[in-house]
C-alpha cells in the first residue's frame, strides 16, 4: 500500500484512509472494510488560476460535487459529507462483494465560491476482495457525543477501536460501516450545549461476543432500558473518557445463526408480447349520445327538491299561527328599536351647572356656555350625578327656553345589593 493511500493498522484493526487526495489517483480498498478518502482544500486551492484581485486564497470558500462518472449520483455504498466550505470534504463507506473486481471511477470537481473557478479530478476506486470477509461477529454502537465527520478522523476511530478491542479481545477486529444518525431517522438537534447528531459504527470480529457486551441482554438491563434508564454495564467506564455510548441502542448480530432468505423473482422474459390477433379499430360511425337524462340527474332533480322545502318553509313561516307570531314579534321589536334610536339622537339632556351661561358681575354680559351648539347629545350619560351626596343630590337644569330651570333630584338606590342610579323626575318652577 502506498504512503499517500495510508492505512490505519491499529492493533489487528485495518482502516483504509487517504489523507490527501492528489496523492494517488488509483486506490485500493477492500470489501467490508471501511474506506475513508479526504478532499484537502489546501490541494485543490493550488489547481485554480491565479485571481488578479488582492485577498487571502487561503480563506476561499470551496465546495465539492463528486459523482459516478457517466453518472448524476454516486454509488450506493459511497457517502460524502462536508460541513461548512471552509473544511474540507469526506468521502466514506463499505464497499460489499458485489463491487469487487470493479473499477468505480468518482469524479470530484471543486468549486471556488470567490472566484468562481473549477477544477476536476477522478478518483478511481479498484475494490479488492478479502479472504476473512464478512467476520461474523458484528456490532454496532451508538455514540451520542460524535458527528460523523469527527468520528472519521483516523485519530478518533483509533482511539474507539483500541476501547472496543480492550472490552472485546478478538484477534482480529475490522470498522465495517459509520452512518450519521441522521440517516437513520435521528433529528437533528438544537444548536445549544454543544449538542451533536450521533453516528452509529458497525465493528466486526472474529470471536463471539465479550460478556460485558452481552450484559445489555440480561432482563435488568432491558427492564431499565424500557423506562428510558441507561443501564449499568460495567465495561462503560473504558468508553466514557472519550465517547458517550448509548447502550440501549447497541446491536450484537451473529452472521453464522442467520438464516440466509433467498427471493425468488420470476423470469422476466423476451420482453415481445404474445400474439392477440390483429388490432380492430372503433367503428367511425359513432351512435349518438342522449343527455336527457343526464340533465335531468344533475339539474331538474336539485331543482325540484329546493323548490319543494322553499314551499314548506314558505307554509311554515306565513301560513301556520307560530311562524306569525314570530314575523310579528320579529316586525315589534324592529320598530322598537328604530324608535329608540331616533328617540337617543333627538333627546336634549340637562348640562352640567360648568356649562351653564355665567353673568359678568362688572360689565352684565353673558358668557356663553362652554359647550358648542354642535354637541352630539347621544354621547352624553343619560344621567348625570355628583359624588359628594351619598344619597341624594339636587341639579338644576335649564329649559330649552332659557327662562326657566328644573329641579331634578337623583336618589341612590341599591337592587339585591348592587348601587344603581335611578333618576326620579320632580318638576319645581323657580
């Protein structure tokens, strides 16, 4: 294996990692084993055409497009993630045995945001086949505090791989597969507390499972685990320093008591129909068609119906003694409030002893009222009161004549407790 195309040997664990991609154009990674292929910005910013405008290249935003050639997409098994422009991107997966044999070419074409430009590179995958594919011990951990791009780093999936191989001790142990939990339905979380998605990350090997592994299978754990409780295993604490594993989650497969299903489909054919005779078009003289009735459905039928509950509600109202007695009572209380109305907006109302017209001591004019003849009456209480008298108060009033004044006297009265305000009329002629 070639420098550029490093892989990640870390105590019996293979993880095929290219940290730069210019530097080999041809890689090799094997089935069912994790590859991981980075696209350095730094590289790609060294294809692009000088730009004759000042500024830092090296903040440029870039972005990646990567595909099958020939093709909109990439293949199935390919994944490719890059957070913000400013990092850079990720292209990630397990190959299976099926693409083994296979030459998958990816193009990669880079974008500079500033300045617009492009650059193209293909990236050729040759999937080798392996002799110990697939283990048959799998295991799939959920980890609560990762994103799927920091878990890809060779240092971090070294460090998960050498806590897995010191809790599970097998000879041979292999990253199968990550996949962001987002994929599998997650949500995504809220930007506070430093809250990340998760990612789940198969492993296999090549001996049955640990008993610490298996202690999430006991009945007490599955119990807490139905309460929504984290359950008590006591191998956690060796993950805990780096990695949050939600043990609930975890998946422990043995491939070996799987009993393979095999779908049968059916044979799909030549692809030629079979022989129905020779094609006998509709005859050109087409009888014509009667919308009679379908008029009759549609219109006559509603039409009828309505014009038979309008009679019966016409009977109900005008000619039975209740429907009336309500047209009457309905026509009173009309008219009595349009006399109400008409009564409100020509009513005249005593003014206030401040708007009352005021002699001059020294010249004998009068001053007039403060009040304009353009009042609006309606607006004004229909009885007016002074606070000072508990009881009983005592307002003199103005004729419409201006000769004469009345005495009305308001009378504080109490109804179940409640004060109201009721006007008694007494007529006094100064």
């Amino acid at each position: 294996m070639t420098p550029a195309a490093a892989a990640l040997w870390l105590m019996g664990s293979v993880v095929t990692i290219l940290s730069r991609a210019h530097a080999d154009r041809n890689v090799y990674p094997s089935a069912g084993v994790l590859f991981v292929h980075v696209l350095e910005r730094e590289y790609f910013k060294g294809e692009f055409p000088p730009y004759p405008k000042s500024g830092d290249a090296s903040n440029d935003p870039i972005t990646f497009n990567t595909n099958l050639q020939g093709f909109p997409d990439r293949p199935g098994w390919l994944r490719y993630i890059q957070r913000t422009p400013l990092s850079d991107g990720v292209l990630y997966g397990s190959p299976t045995a099926e693409h083994v044999g296979k030459p998958t070419v990816i193009e990669i074409t880079a974008y500079n945001r500033r300045t617009f430009e492009t650059a193209r590179h293909n990236l050729v995958i040759n999937i080798m086949a392996t002799e110990e594919f697939p283990l048959p011990y799998q295991a799939e951990f959920y980890i609560k505090n990762m994103n799927v791009e920091e878990m890809l780093a060779s240092e971090v999936l070294g460090d998960f791989l050498g806590a897995v191989k010191n809790v599970w001790q097998p000879e041979r142990l292999n990253a199968i597969n990550i996949t962001s939990a987002l994929d599998r339905g997650g949500r995504v979380p809220l930007p506070i507390n430093n809250l990340k998605e998760g990612v789940y990350v198969m492993v296999g090997a090549d001996v049955p499972f640990s008993s610490c592994l298996r202690e999430v299978e006991s009945p007490h754990n599955q119990l807490r685990c139905s309460q929504e409780m984290e359950p008590a295993i006591s191998c956690d604490k060796k993950f805990r320093a780096q990695f949050h594993i939600d043990w609930c989650k975890i998946s422990l497969v043995d491939i070996t008591k799987v009993v393979p299903v095999y779908v049968s489909r059916p044979d799909p054919g030549p692809g030629i129909l079979p022989e129905f005779g020779e094609y006998n078009p509709p005859s050109e003289a087409l009888k014509s068609r009667d919308y009679l009735s379908d008029f009759v459905v549609t219109l006559a039928v509603p039409s009828a119906v309505a014009l038979v509950l309008f009679v019966v509600l016409g009977y109900a109202m005008c000619c039975r003694r209740e429907g009336v007695i309500q047209l009457v009572q309905h026509n009173s209380i009309q008219k009595s409030s349009k006399e109400l109305r008409s009564l409100s907006k020509s009513r005249e109302i005593s003014w206030p002893l401040s708007t009352l017209p005021v002699f001059n001591p020294v010249s004998g004019e009068v001053v007039p009222p403060l009040h304009p003849d353009s009042y609006e009456t309606t607006s004004m209480p229909l009885m007016q009161t002074q606070t000072n008298l508990q009881n009983q108060i005592t307002i003199p009033q103005q004729r419409p004549s201006g000769d004469a004044y009345v005495m009305s006297t308001f009378r504080r009265m109490e109804v179940n407790g409640i004060p109201e305000e009721r006007k008694v009329a007494e007529a006094l002629n100064l």
